[in-house]
C-alpha cells in the first residue's frame, strides 16, 4: 500500500491506520452496504474471488486499485480467502452514518483466520474446528507441547508428547485448519504439509511476554487456574501461543475460554497417522468419511455428539473403569428402547447449544441465535425426562446425574422472542408484544399511525376530488402525497412541491410533515428499544455461557451413548469385557463396515484369540482376495470401539487393553516426500518397531513386497522374529511368503493360521473362514483368472509355475536358447526346455474359456517359441 499521506481524506486515513494495524490480513473496510478493499488487497480479493477491480480515482485507477463485496454476503467471500490461507481483517462502522456528523468511527473489531471461524457457513457442523499451536525445545530430543483451540466450542486442551516423532500422529487426530510452529519447531513445517492436507501453517516469533502472563492476560481467572496445572514447559508454552493468537484477532473481547484441559489423546490410546490413515477410522482413502468407521456408527442427532463420537473414536481410552462407564450407560439405552428413542427424539430439537452459546458470548449472535438457544434450552428438558425414566436402580452412574437446565435464562428468552425470530437486530421484530411496556407503546403508535395515513389519504381525496390521489413512502423522501398528471388541476396550490416524475407531481402538507414525523419517531423508538432488549438478553445469556455449554457437553454425551446403542440394536453389536489381562479374545467377530457393504447374511465372522502368555503373534496366509486384510483390520476395529466405549460386532468379545495401536496395511507411495512404496513401507515398518511395547497391537501385511524375493523374505522374517521375541506383543502378521510359516517351529508362541479357500470348475471360491495352519497354495492363477487375464497369459503362467517349482530348474529358459521343433524326430532323445514348456501350457490351458482370437493368439505364441523345421 501507499505510504501514509497527511494530505489524504479522513476516510483514507481511517483506513491506512488500520490497514497498519494488521499488514498481514486482507481488510474488509465498511462503507454503507459494502466492505471495500483497496491497494494490494483489492488486486489480490479481485483474483481470488473473481470480483470487478476499480479505482477511486477514475482517471488514474492504478494508483488507487479497489474491490468491494456486499456486506450479507460478506461471508462466502472470506470463506474463500481463508481457504487460500489469508487472514480477513473486519474493519465496522461503530455508528451509524446517518446519525453522525462528519467522519464514521470505525475499528477492526475481529480477525477472521482459517483456524479462527465461528459463523455456521465457515463450519462443519460435526466435526471440531481447531487451531493448533506446536512448541519445541532447541534440542531434537526435547518434549513437544500441543494445544488446540476450538474458538467456536471455547475449548482449549494442551498436553506434551516425548518426541518429535510423536507429533504429527496428534495433529492429524486434530485435523486443524491451521497451525501455529512456535520458533524452535520449523524443521516440522516440510512433514506437516505433506500430511496436514489443507492446514493453513505459519512459522510464528517468539512470544512478547511470558507464557504464564500471556495466559494470565488473555484468560478469566478460572481458566488461567487451569492453565497452572500445566506442569509441562511446552505444553505451557503452546497454550500461551494459540491463546496469544486468538486474542490478537478479537480485539477488545474476552475469549470464550473458561477451562484448559489436558489433551485427552495423550492419555489415550496411541493412534499414529499411519494407523489412522489403514484404518480409516474418520477419513478414508478418497479423503471423504465415506466408508470410515465413524460414518457406519455416527447416528447421533446432535452436532456436539456428533463431535464427541469422532473425538472418542480417534482417542480410545485406556482406563478400565473410565471404559466399563460408558458401556453402561450404552447397554442401559440398548434394554430400555423406549427411553433411547424418547431421549433421541427430544435431542433431535436441541441443536448446538456449544457453539450458540459461544457465538452470543463473543457478541456476534443474533435474534435468531437466541432463539436457538432457547429452543436447545426448551428441549432439554424432554431429554432429561427420558433418562429419568430409566430404572433410579440402574442410572446410578455420574455420567447420567441431572443436569442444569437454565430454567431461568429459559423462561426470560421464551417470555422475550418471538416463536422464529429470523430478523436482524437493525430490523426488529423479534421481541413478543406484551414483553416490554414501552416498545408495545411505541409498536402502537406505528400502527396506529398507518392507521392515520390511510385516514388522511382518504379524506385529501374527498377533499380534492382527486381520486388517483395516493400516500406513500419511501426511504429517501419519506412520506409524501403523489397526483397523476392528468388530476394535477386538483392538488391545492397551498400544496408544497417535493418532486416532479413520469407520471404526475409529489407534494406534501403541513399535516402530512407532523403525521409522518410522529411515525418515524415511533418506528425509531421501537428500533431503538428492540436493540436495547437484545443487548440485554444478550448480556444474560453471556453471563450463563459457561451453564449452557455444561449442559451441552452433558447432553452430547447422551447423544453418543443412545446413538452406540441405537447401533448395537440395530447390528447385533455385544458388550465387550474389558480387562488389564493379556488376551484379546473375540468370538464370531465382524469387520463393521465391510458388513455394512456385504449383502445381508453375506458376512463370514470369524474367532481370533490372542495371548500374550500363548499365541501371540499370528502368521496369516492364504490367497489374495481371501480376506486376510478384512481379518486384520476387523480385529484393530473392535479394539478401538471397545475402549472407545462402544459395543462391538461379535458375538463375544473379551480386549485386555491396547496401549498403542500399530497398522501397516495397503501399499502407497509419497511423491511429495519423493519416497517409493517400498521406502513409505520400511518407514512405517520402522516406526512400529520403535514405538510398540508389550501392550500394544500391531497388524502387519506384506511386508517386504516391494524388493527382491530374497531380500523381502529375509526383512520380513526379520520382522516378524523381532515382533515375537523382542517386543512380545499381540500381532497379526499377513504374507505371501510360505516360508515364513517354518518360523513356528522355534517361535513358540507364533501362530499359523490361513484365509481357507476352495478350486473349483478352474476357478476359486472365497471361503473367508480361519482355518489352523499355513495356506496349502497361493491359487494366484485362479484370483488372476477371476480379475479376467486373457488364458493365453493364464496357460503360461501355469507353466511358469511348474517350471519355478521344478527341483531341477528354477528358472524360466532365457529366451536365447535354440529354439527347435515342437517335437524331436524319432532316434533324436526328449524334448527340449522349450518344447516341454510349450507341452505344458496346452495342457494347462482351458480351452473352453477361450475365445477363438485367444486360441489363435496361442498357437501363434507356441509356434513362435519352439520354432519351425
């Protein structure tokens, strides 16, 4: 932007300072119904948003470029800048302009950033919006600390983890719109972004003043209490960083923020990224929660359950009784199926209490958002009725105590709105008649004004003749009398003249002046007191924010419990006992989504039992296709619904607790790392091997694929021997190499077991049940068959084969060998490498599979590698 000029307007001026306030946003500066943007700005909101570029200054528009966007459809237009990663500055008019001589006041009152939204349109309605800040130590070694703040729910949760290594597995269970790298953690920014697909992250200073003093500053007394507790340096210190950002961009506000708890995912369950990712526990391959776990068990009917349910999902639990607590409450909603469609039904109504009550707490609810607060707060109750209808003897349990229902801030908004207040507070409209005496006063005169302008017109007609004559208003000229052109001999000359149109001549008169003052004085005043009322209503619902997203969080519970139990109903989910134990047992287990997808009665479930003490490692073999990955992942699954608190899909299922959970599962690469398939698949081998103790559960599949047969074979037995003898955890380890299984013969506690399946007709039949003991042979050819290879390419490979697994060769003859006649003449010995290999492709092939080409394509092939006489 320009240099600060002392000749420029007051208006420019106005707009230099702020602009000078925050360099790095994009400044949406107020001017009537527009926000304008000038300078850079305006050229980089014109590309962007695909907005005219225009100028102030007509005869030299580069001086003084200019953008601007309506002011009610402001909000699409930021969407789009803060996807792009940008900062918006909101700069407001503090008065109004027709009520003000001179210059408007205007100030930044907010600074809109991708981590930083709390309007309904900039928010996914069940998923946490958070902004993240990491900070590390100048050592690689020291510990990292990770705070995230959800300003739309005002929930700031901070902890530490070890290692480095440790932080992107938490950042991608956060999944923030944005992150702020404190001074000594830039060597994550290149990792970050390669992974936090869409976060927007900057690389911050250090801070001005001390942690302790920032959050002293920014935080109400209960909330900086909290954030004491922090013990950790770094966990401190990325609280101090996110709440020192956010306060920078609400200026002049306190921040919803009235307790810092600790990271709940650092007392939870270990789920790195890589397991998340094989897993898709909420976000699948496309990128979508299509197919995930948390799409085929979300059925709660609340945008804060809805939120819970992912975070617990992402964050099993480790505490045995902490679990047991939730499955009670789960099995209490599966028996009493009354109750869980009454309380459904009552939470169906209630809304987002979390984010409502923090809107109207930052000053930027509206009428409609009180009504929404008061509807949440009316249904509330219903929903409590319905627990309460449980069993006394059975909901002995705290996460079922009655909460507050704000009977009070209830009563005032139902008594004050409107039954669908949808107006903006400058419209008024939303306050009940009967509520206030002096806005009744004023909204009488209103009417009993329009009441009068109609008298009045009536009787200027019997008075004139006119009968054309009519009163009208509009915003500019007020309230004025029109004549058609034809009927003008009529209108009085004591009559004043305001305007000439089309069609005839505007006057006005000495009555209609007082008549019309006393109009827009009612219509002021009721304005005036209507926005008063809203201001004060809007002062008590502030004052109970912290009652209202208490009851909220206890409601959100509910949601999730009778939605885990609506699940198990409705899929024949059972109750998992959980235990300090070494077995993770499970009878008639089920994969939950793959189920979902099957036809009904389709799904083959199968046992698993792992035992610390016992078999503790499986070796799965069997074909592809045959289900050794849906095995796998179904095992990892009930694991993490059971300490997530769910009900799981088995006829029985017994989990002594899972500390970490690792996955390696599905080939990939990463192009954006520059690394290969085989590269992604040691790293995340490597990082399992590092991170997995005793207690933990790792599923492994393939590993060695993308090497050299001998080369792989020897990573994974190396692997495998590790797993068993050197970290002693349950795994389930799934491979092609058949010779892996000999490892059970010095492996005591290794396990084979196999995926079974059946030739039939040339084909293979999917059993998809366990069976003890190695897989008796690959059937590759039969899967190659079903995924339609020609049977040309089929019979070769089945000589291929024969040929590998031959003890006199095991190699394919290279292609430089004589090539001789199909059959050798009488006297001349056996036939050729070459002409035995061609004998035993027509006999493997099937000929009734192939198509005439296919079997002219063949002959063609056979000839041209024996040769001709």
């Amino acid at each position: 932007m320009a240099a600060k000029d002392p000749k420029q307007k007051p208006m420019m001026r106005q707009y230099a300072e702020a602009k000078a306030a925050y360099p790095d946003a994009i400044l949406f500066f107020r001017l009537g119904d527009f926000y304008e943007m000038f300078f850079e700005d305006a050229v980089t909101a014109s590309n962007l948003l695909g907005i005219t570029l225009t100028s102030r200054n007509r005869e030299r528009p580069s001086e003084e470029p200019m953008a601007g966007v309506p002011h009610h459809s402001a909000h699409t237009y930021i969407a789009k800048l803060l996807a792009a990663g940008h900062k918006v500055a909101i700069c407001e008019q503090l008065a109004d302009p027709s009520k003000v001589k001179g210059i408007v006041p205007r100030a930044v009152v907010r600074v809109v950033t991708p981590g930083l939204v709390t309007g309904d349109a900039e928010l996914e309605a069940r998923e946490n919006h958070y902004l993240a800040a990491v900070e590390a130590g100048e050592g690689a070694s020291d510990p990292v600390g990770l705070a995230l703040l959800d300003l739309s729910t005002g929930e700031l949760l901070a902890g530490e983890v070890s290692h480095r290594s440790l932080v992107l597995g938490e950042i991608v269970r956060a999944h923030p719109r944005e992150i702020l790298l404190g001074p000594h953690a830039g060597d994550l920014e290149p990792t970050l972004r390669a992974v936090v697909v869409g976060a927007t992250i900057r690389t911050e200073l250090a801070l001005d003043k001390a942690n302790r003093e920032v959050l002293a500053l920014a935080l109400d007394e209960d909330a900086a209490r909290d954030a004491e507790k922090l013990h950790s340096v770094a966990a401190l210190g990325a609280a101090a960083r996110v709440v020192a950002f956010a306060a920078s961009c609400t200026p002049g506000r306190q921040l919803p923020i009235q307790r810092v708890g600790v990271l709940e995912a650092l007392g939870a369950m270990r789920l790195d990224e890589t397991a998340q990712g094989h897993l898709e526990l909420v976000v699948g391959q496309d990128g979508s929660r299509r197919g995930t776990l948390l799409d085929t068990i979300d059925r709660t009917v609340t945008p804060p359950g809805a939120r819970l349910l992912r975070q617990r999902i992402l964050a099993p639990l480790l505490d045995v009784h902490a679990i047991r607590e939730r499955h009670d409450v789960v099995e209490l909603f599966v028996i009493h199926a009354r109750a869980r469609a009454e309380l459904r039904a009552a939470l169906e109504r209630v809304g987002d209490l979390e984010r409502v009550g923090v809107k109207i707490a930052l000053g930027d609810g509206t009428p409609r958002d009180l009504g929404r607060l008061r509807d949440g707060l009316v249904a509330a109750a219903p929903a409590l009725a319905a627990t309460l209808s449980l069993p006394a003897s059975e909901r002995a349990i705290p996460m079922l105590e009655p909460p507050d229902l704000l009977p009070d801030l209830a009563a005032l908004l139902g008594r004050a709105l409107v039954d669908a207040p949808t107006s903006p507070e400058k419209e008024g409209g939303f306050i009940r008649d009967g509520f206030d005496r002096e806005l009744d006063d004023a909204r009488r005169l209103q009417r009993e004004g329009t009441d009068l302008i109609v008298a009045l017109e009536t009787k200027l007609r019997a008075e004139t003749g006119a009968t054309g004559l009519r009163v009208r208003y509009t915003r500019v000229f007020g309230w004025y009398i029109e004549v058609t052109r034809s009927q003008l001999a009529k209108a009085p000359t004591s009559w004043r003249r305001k305007q000439t149109v089309a069609g005839g001549e505007r006057f006005s008169t000495p009555e209609l002046d007082q008549l019309s003052a006393d109009i827009e004085s009612a219509e002021t005043r009721a304005l005036g007191r209507e926005s008063a009322l809203f201001g004060e209503l809007t002062a008590a619902a502030r004052k109970q924010e912290g009652r209202v997203r208490a009851l909220g969080r206890r409601l959100a519970e509910w949601d999730v419990a009778a939605a885990l139990a609506e699940v198990a109903h409705q899929n024949d989910f059972t109750r998992p006992e959980i235990d300090e134990g070494d077995v993770l047992e499970i009878v008639e287990g089920r994969h939950p989504v793959v189920e979902r997808l099957a036809a009904r009665g389709r799904f083959v479930p199968n046992d698993t039992r792992l035992d610390l003490e016992a078999g503790r490692l499986w070796l799965v073999t069997g074909p592809n296709m045959a289900g050794k990955s849906t095995l796998m992942r179904q095992v990892a699954l009930i694991v993490v619904l059971a300490q997530a608190g769910s009900f799981v899909p088995a006829a029985r299922a017994k989990v002594g607790i899972v500390d970490r959970l690792f996955s390696r599962v599905g080939a990939s690469d990463n192009l954006s790392r520059g690394e290969s398939t085989f590269m992604v698949e040691m790293r995340e081998t490597a990082a399992i091997l590092a991170g997995a103790t005793r207690r933990s559960l790792v599923i492994l599949d393939e590993i060695g694929r993308g090497t050299s047969t001998y080369d792989g074979l020897a990573i994974a037995w190396a692997v495998a021997e590790h797993l068993h003898d050197a970290i002693g955890c349950r795994a389930m380890f799934a491979t092609h190499y058949h010779e892996l299984t000999e490892l059970s013969k010095t492996a005591r506690h290794l396990e084979n077991v196999s995926v079974s399946a059946r030739e039939h007709d040339g084909g293979v039949v999917f059993l998809h049940a366990i069976e003890r003991g190695p897989a008796s042979k690959s059937y590759g050819v039969a899967v190659a068959r079903l995924a339609g290879l020609p049977e040309s390419v089929l019979a070769r490979a089945v000589a291929l084969t024969a040929s590998f697994e031959s003890p006199r060769d095991t190699r394919p003859a290279a292609r430089t060998t004589p090539q001789l006649g199909l059959f050798d003449a009488p006297g001349q010995g056996a036939p050729r490498d070459d002409e035995r290999r061609a004998v035993e492709t027509l006999r493997a092939v099937d000929v009734d599979r192939m198509t005439p080409l296919d079997a002219l394509a063949l002959v063609a092939k056979l000839k041209a590698s024996v040769g001709t006489k």
